[in-house]
C-alpha cells in the first residue's frame, strides 16, 4: 500500500492534529472537508493551507437527508430516539471519504475520531477503544469489518488534553476553537425545534401512568425519550420519568422510575466486527455513556439477543448496543426492544 491518504478534514482541532501527526509519519496527505450545508469551510481551509496540506470539498448533503436526517426524523415520530452519528459514519461520512480516495489512488482514509485500528496475532484489523476516556468507539461500531484495514485514526492513543497542547505545539489556527458537542444539522441541540420546523410532528396528548389515569398533557412524543426526567412539568409527590413511548395513541407513560431496569435486549442487524459465539460473555454499552453491563449474546436471524447479566436502566429502541471482549469491538446491533423487571407495585 502507498501512504496517500485522505483526512476527512473538518476545520476542528482534532482532525487538524490529527493532519499534523500524519504528515509527521511520512503520510501524503488530502485535506477533504465535507459539505452539509452549514458553513464552516474557512478553517478546514486555513488549517490545509498552514500546513501545505492539498484540500477539495464534497458536498454530501442529499446523503445526510436521505440516509440520517430522513431517518432521524422516521425515528421520532415513531417514538424511538435515534443516533444519527452513529448511522451517518457508516452510510455517509467513511463512504465519501473513501470515494474521494479512490478518485486520487490513496490507499487510506483517516478521522480525528478517538479509537483505534489495532491488527491482531492473526494480523486481522480490529476496532478498539480510544485510549483515554474520551473514547469514540462506541459511534463507530457500525463501520464495516472489511473497511477497517484502510482506516487510520492518528490520536486515537491521545488524550483530550494533550491533542489541545498539541495543537498549540503545532501552531495549528483553530487550537483553542471548541468542541462541536451537538449533531452536526442541529448545532443548537433543539431537536424538537428542528423536527418542528422541517415537517409535521405529533400533537400534544395525553401523559398517563401505567394503569392508564392521565396526569397531564405533553407537547408531542417527539419531546421525550426513555428514563427522561427533566422538563416534564407534571406536580407530583415524587420525581416522575418517562417509562414508554405510545405512538399508536399519541400517550407518553410516566412512572417513578422503578419500571425502568431491563434484563434482556433485543436488537436488529447485527454488525459483526470479530468473531461472536452463542452464548459467549461479553460487556455491552446500551448507550453512548461510559457506562457497560456484562451480559451474554445469542445470534437470532439478523440480529440478536443479550441476556444481561446486570440489569441496566432504560434500553431504548433506535438506540445502539455495542459489544465489547476488553478494548475490542465485536460488533453491535439497534436496539428493538428490552424486557423490564416490573416491580409488583407498579
């Protein structure tokens, strides 16, 4: 392999390190800034011009609405909670950064993702965790098993706070530029306000408890996600968290939260990343939070099952499981549905 390789680069201070650091290696390096309509452009071009990088731009804005925001918006109106990072790497990001890279002979794409490629004993390239705990493993776990060979995520060994001292020792123009926190088309993190303004949404309905009394009135399912507390509104002599989601009659259930551990998962297409037997222990994340439960996996058509060998708070449909044996990713699914341990009382 030749060591061109294309940098999705996005004006931030982690892929302009992450430029720095390839360079350093002996990498040609292919500044390419993604166009998702929002602007943004001067700094991945002021970063490509410091340091002699060669930059191009892609406009891949019809594939975030056909195959992100389109879905995004499906998923709550249906009473699930997408992850669009998560599904915009696979479907959007990675393949225009690889078609690019086909388009200019390189045999590399690179991010300034924090996780790293690892090759095994068997020499086979393996998924595995950020080295600190700003790990970013978890959104990538969608990425197709034959990609990771060509995929290079250069501070994926690094600390936040070193890349940031880093980019100071490197005199890249954006070291002090923030972090983008939010999704990438909603940059205000109002998604409501987003859903709201881009096609019809959910009326209000009905809050209720779980034997049906209704409590109040909320402002559409589309506000709400599983295990919420805050901004409910409702007087009650006890804290009151979204238990389910009723699509089919615009109804949100309310409850004091004791209904929501979970000791089975269900999810639908099961990305393999490693080798996965029936019944084997692994650890799962159920959500993008350092939090893991330890559990067992049993392979069901395309997707799969998790027995969990803790209870974990509050699986929720359209979010992810990811599968762990130590750093490495085995794979993961979506989450369809879990199992609650219901307490008599409720």
């Amino acid at each position: 392999m030749n060591k061109k390789v294309v940098l999705g680069l996005s004006g931030g201070v982690d892929s302009a390190v992450s430029a720095c650091l390839l360079k350093e290696q002996g990498y040609e390096v292919h500044g390419h800034w993604l166009d998702i309509g929002l602007g943004g452009r001067a700094d991945a071009e002021e970063v490509a011009a410091r340091f002699g990088i060669a930059f191009s731009a892609g406009d891949i804005r019809q594939e975030l609405e056909e195959s992100v925001m389109g879905p995004f918006r499906r998923d709550y109106l249906a009473g699930r909670t997408p992850l669009p990072c998560a599904l915009c790497n696979p479907t959007v990001k990675f393949p225009a950064l690889f078609r690019y890279a086909e388009e200019i002979g390189a045999d590399f794409v690179a991010t300034g993702h924090y996780a790293r490629i690892v090759v095994d004993e068997g020499g086979e390239a393996a998924l595995c965790r950020g080295a600190h705990r700003n790990d970013q493993a978890y959104m990538l776990a969608r990425l197709p098993r034959a990609w990771l060979p060509r995929i290079l995520f250069p501070i994926g060994g690094y600390e936040k706070t070193r890349v940031r001292e880093l980019a100071r020792e490197f005199g890249i123009p954006v070291a002090d530029k923030p972090d983008s926190m939010e999704i990438c088309f909603i940059p205000d993190g109002d998604y409501a306000g987003w859903l709201e303004a881009h096609g019809a949404t959910p009326p209000p309905g009905d809050f209720v408890d779980r034997a049906g009394n209704v409590l109040g009135t909320h402002k559409g399912i589309h506000h709400y996600t599983i295990g919420q507390r805050r901004g409910l509104s409702i007087p009650a002599g006890h804290r009151l968290f979204v238990s389910e989601i009723r699509p089919q009659d615009n109804t949100v259930v309310l409850s004091d939260g004791s209904d929501l551990m979970a000791d089975t998962v269900w999810g639908e297409d099961l990305n393999r990343l490693a080798h996965l037997a029936e019944g084997e222990e692994v650890t799962v994340r159920l959500r993008h939070s350092k939090a893991e439960t330890p559990a067992r996996f049993y392979p069901e058509e395309t997707g799969g099952r998790l027995e969990l060998l803790e209870p974990a708070r509050a699986p929720t449909p359209g979010q992810m499981a990811v599968l762990y044996r130590g750093d490495r990713v085995l794979g993961s699914l979506w989450i369809t549905a879990a199992r609650r341990i219901i307490p008599e009382s409720v």
